[in-house]
C-alpha cells in the first residue's frame, strides 16, 4: 500500500478545496464533517466520507483515523473544536497533522499540542496578493523563513534579451535566479552566459530585504 491516504476534518471552503486537490493529484481522502448535510452535498466527491463529530474520540476510532498518514483539520470558526480535534487525532496516531488556524494565539496552542504544521490561509494568502498588487510582474512568492523568500517573477521588458550575468542579480541585490521558465522549458541553475526573454519567468531566491529591492528597481 504505497499511496498516502489523508483524512480531511471540516468539509467548508477550505478543507473541500484542499481534499478536491488531492483528489485531482490521484491520493484517498476520506473527508468528514459533522454536518450531515455537507456531507450528502460533497460527500460522493470524496473517496469515503463520514458524518462525525471531530470532538468524539470514540467515533474517530470507529472511523479507523489512525490508519491514516495525514490528517487535515479544516474546521473554520471554533477554535476549541478545531483543538480538541488536532489532539485526537495526534493521540489516535495519525502520523502527521496539519491544522488551520484562524488567529496567532490558535495557532501557538496548535503548535504547542504538537501539530506537525500550522497554516493560516487568509492571512499567507492576504500577504500573497499584496506582493502581486505592488508588483506587478510577480507570480508568486513563498516565504522560507522569516528572513528569505523565493519568487516568481516574469521577465520585464527591460531584461528583454539579457543575460544572467547583464543582470548580475548577486552582487547587485545578493539574490540568485534559481531558475529560468520559457516556453521550451526549465532551466534548473541557469548559467551567466543563459539569456532571458520578455514574458519567460525567472525564480530568485534571496533575502526578503534584497527581493524588495530589486522588485523595485528592475521590475
Ligand atoms: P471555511 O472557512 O473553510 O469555509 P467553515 O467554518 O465554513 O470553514 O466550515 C467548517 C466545516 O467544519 C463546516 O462544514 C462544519 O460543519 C465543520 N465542523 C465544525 N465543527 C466540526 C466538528 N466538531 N466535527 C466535524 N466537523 C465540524
């Protein structure tokens, strides 16, 4: 039995969107929710579905939870509910468990019962789009650390048929292009000799400060 199977607690916006990936990536997921409306409206979207309260332990054993690889709780609104049901399935034995969390104080006690990663979705996603808003070239960014960040930048204008070492991102800003994407493909560790067109898409790494920096200067 070789494909991860992950079970996603809390059928709203966020848990469906994310059980309905992993389906589409060809994984099991089981999705509960103790609504069982939601689960006669989306259930038959999931490989098995259940109507359970995520707060009772005793039905979450029924469910066999803890076969399970990955556990996702996806429950919106109620903190308390959201935590009791990330210590059940830590304590059942779901190898990993990932938790939405709506605030930083839910999400420190997320992180102090032992939830393997945290996510907050609104506010990752709020930071996301105002990266884009303020430049508008950028594709997407994923922050590495408090300090670093990769982004995915398309080619401007201005960089329109120069080279990596025309650019000379590293001692300009300390960032590297780690990749270049054009319409033949990707280029893994492009060389100063590669050279980038209008519209190809670059992806740099480098400390948030210098990425700031040449967002507003080259872009
Ligand atoms: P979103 O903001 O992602 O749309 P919601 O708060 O609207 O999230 O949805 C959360 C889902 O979690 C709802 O369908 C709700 O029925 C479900 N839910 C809430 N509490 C529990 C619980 N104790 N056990 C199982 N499911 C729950």
């Amino acid at each position: 039995m070789g494909t991860q199977q992950f079970v996603v607690i809390g059928l709203g916006r966020f848990g469906m969107s994310l059980g309905m990936e992993l389906i589409e990536l060809g994984y099991e997921v089981m999705g509960v929710d103790r609504s069982e409306e939601v689960v006669e409206e989306v259930g038959g979207r999931f490989t098995y579905a259940a109507v359970a309260d995520a707060t009772d332990e005793e039905m979450l054993r029924s469910l066999g939870i803890r076969n399970f690889d990955c556990g996702i709780v996806a429950i919106g609104e109620n903190m308390q509910t959201s935590i009791l049901a990330a210590i059940l399935l830590k304590e059942l034995g779901v190898k990993k468990v990932v938790a939405k969390a709506i605030t930083v104080l839910h999400g420190r006690a997320l992180e102090k019962i032992g939830v393997d990663q945290v996510i907050f979705p609104e506010r990752d996603m709020g930071i996301r789009v105002a990266h884009q808003l303020v430049t508008p070239n950028l594709l997407d960014y994923i922050k590495l650390s408090d300090d670093y960040s990769i982004v995915e930048m398309r080619v401007p204008t201005c960089l329109n048929s120069r080279t990596v070492a025309d650019l000379n991102s590293r001692s300009r800003f300390g960032c590297t292009i780690v990749a270049l994407r054009t319409e033949a493909g990707v280029t893994i560790a492009p060389t100063a000799l590669d050279r980038m067109h209008e519209g190809d898409v670059m992806v740099i790494a480098g400390p948030n400060d210098r990425i700031e920096q040449f967002e507003r200067e080259v872009v």
